[in-house]
C-alpha cells in the first residue's frame, strides 16, 4: 500500500505509514471501525464508506 503523503511502499494492513507515520486507516462513520484505505466498504459493518461520509455531509443520518 503506497502512502498518500510520501509514496512509501507499506506492507497491506499497516496503520501507519513506516516512513513518515501519517495513518494508512479511515473510520468508519457509522460503526467506528478502522478500515485500511482504499476500501470502499467497511470491513466490519459492510456499509460503503462513501456513501455514509456524503449522507453525514449533507446532514442525512446514514441508513441501516
């Protein structure tokens, strides 16, 4: 997994990117899981994580 900030190769899984530190995870809005990036479902509630982070911006309650 290549980290956004500084294009380190980190190992699939990582938290943090081992060059620079900057976190290599998203949450979940909905359940609060850390999901690794690039991921377009959380991989603990199955809920797309764009389309919860869009319902959150424009003040709709994400749907079950």
């Amino acid at each position: 997994m290549k980290c956004p900030k500084c294009g380190e190769d980190n190992v699939f899984g990582a938290l943090n990117c081992v060059k620079c530190g900057t976190k290599l995870t998203t949450s979940c809005p909905y359940c609060g899981y850390e999901n690794v990036l690039g991921v377009l479902a959380c991989q603990n509630c199955g809920r797309f994580l764009r389309k919860i982070k869009e319902e959150l911006k424009s003040g709709e309650a994400p749907k079950a």
